[in-house]
C-alpha cells in the first residue's frame, strides 16, 4: 500500500509497534528446552491481548499464530512440539493485523552456545538489511534493494536464497512491488514516497535450491545448511525510510 492520510501513518505505526515488542518479547524468551509451540502461544496471547490477528493465519490459513523456523529451515515454519538446543538459529517472523493495517518483520536469534558461522549468518543479515535501507529512497530502483543486498552477501561469503523475495504489505501480508534480494535484471520499477514495503534479506551458508518441506508451508535449505532472516517493514520517503518495526 502507499500512504495516503495521517491515519494511515499512525495505524501502521501502530501495528509495526506492536511486531517490534512482540519480537523482543520473544527474544527474550528464547532458551533451550523452549518448544517453538511454546513461543508461538507467548506471541499469540501477546498480540490477541493488545487487539491484534496473525496475518499468515487471516491471509493464507497457516497453522501457527506466527512463523517459527530452525537452523536449516529457511521460512514458514510452522510452531510445534519441536524444543530448541544449544546452538541453534531460530528465524522469528512476526506478522500482525491490527485495525486492518499489517506489519511484518523477522530476526534470527541464536539459541546459547552460538556457533561462529550462526554469529556471521546473522550479522551478514543485518548489514544487507542496512545496505538496502541507504538505497531505499523515493524515486530509486526497486532493483536497487537487492544489488545491495547481493553484494553484501558475497562479500561475506554467503548465498542469497533466490527462491524467496521482500514484498509490499499494508493491508495484506503479499502486496506488489516484489522486491528480489538479488540483482534482478527484469526489475525495472522505482520506489515511490509512501509506498510501505518489507525488506527482508534471507542468506545461506551454501548455495542452493530453497526447497518446500512435506508439511508444505517450511522452506529448507537444500543442502541442510544454515540460513538467517532479517526484516523490517519500512516507509519509502525523500530520504531516509521510516522503518516500522524497529519502533521503541
């Protein structure tokens, strides 16, 4: 969607608020032993409690209040009896409805003792994250995203999962533009003031197919290897973007 009143600024305002503490809430409660249903019941009491709907579930049916995935599960992974252990990468992808308005955002949180290639993962996340953000002005290329996005990948040694892609959101989960981590010839739209988008880099330690688990929702990495997630919904404007979900 594309900002058009001061209602819109202040209720997606709202939402993205309520994802960003619903992520830290969740961060802090990450421990081994924590089933992924666990933190899945933590989210949902979380959000019904301030008047909040799971997006996944409104939109498409999924079976999780929020999506939960680890290690070599990519995205989608739907919450279940699964404990987590010492040493794993569990994506926290948060998607919220409120008052009709969506905002969507992820972080990879590491499970106590964090391997080094856990560490790196997620920290080349975050600085492809941060790249976008300073193309990510009105007027630019949409391509522009996931030249940045790419290129930091490689720098770091690691793979962007093509397979999978940042979006517009507002008013549902998936709006137009599609958003390519990855320098996409074919992507020839521009960025326009106002228009809301989630930025979401998704690398992998190796490279390969993303492919889908057979409870058909999880995406896996095709060697098994790790993959971390970092996203934010954002406001594309003159200058710097408003980034929602990052809100105190």
């Amino acid at each position: 969607m594309t900002i058009r009143t001061p209602a819109d600024l202040e209720g997606l305002t709202h939402v993205g608020r309520l994802v960003a503490g619903t992520l830290r809430l969740l961060e802090s409660a990450v421990r081994p032993g924590m089933t992924t249903a666990e933190l899945d019941h933590l989210a949902e009491r979380h959000l019904t409690a301030q008047g909040a709907r799971s997006g996944p579930q409104r939109d498409y049916g999924f079976p999780g209040f929020i999506c939960l995935s680890v290690n070599e599960e990519i995205v989608h992974g739907i919450p279940g009896p699964r404990a987590l252990r010492p040493g794993d990468l569990v994506k926290i992808d948060v998607t919220a409805e409120c008052d009709g308005y969506v905002a969507d955002a992820a972080i990879s949180v590491p499970v106590p003792p964090v391997p080094a290639m856990a560490l790196r993962l997620m920290a080349c996340a975050r600085e492809a994250f941060e790249a976008a953000m300073r193309v990510t002005r009105a007027g630019a290329p949409i391509a522009g995203i996931g030249r940045a996005v790419e290129a930091t990948a490689r720098r770091h040694g690691f793979h962007v999962v093509r397979e999978l892609c940042g979006h517009g959101v507002g008013r549902r989960v998936h709006e137009p533009p599609e958003i390519p981590n990855y320098d996409e010839p074919a992507c020839r739209g521009f960025l326009t003031d106002g228009l809301v988008i989630a930025v979401e880099p998704i690398v992998a330690a190796a490279p390969g197919k993303a492919l889908e688990a057979a409870d058909r929702w999880t995406i896996l990495t095709e060697t098994g290897c790790l993959a971390a997630h970092h996203e934010h919904t954002v406001v594309v404007r003159d200058g710097e973007p408003l980034i929602l979900t990052a809100a105190a």
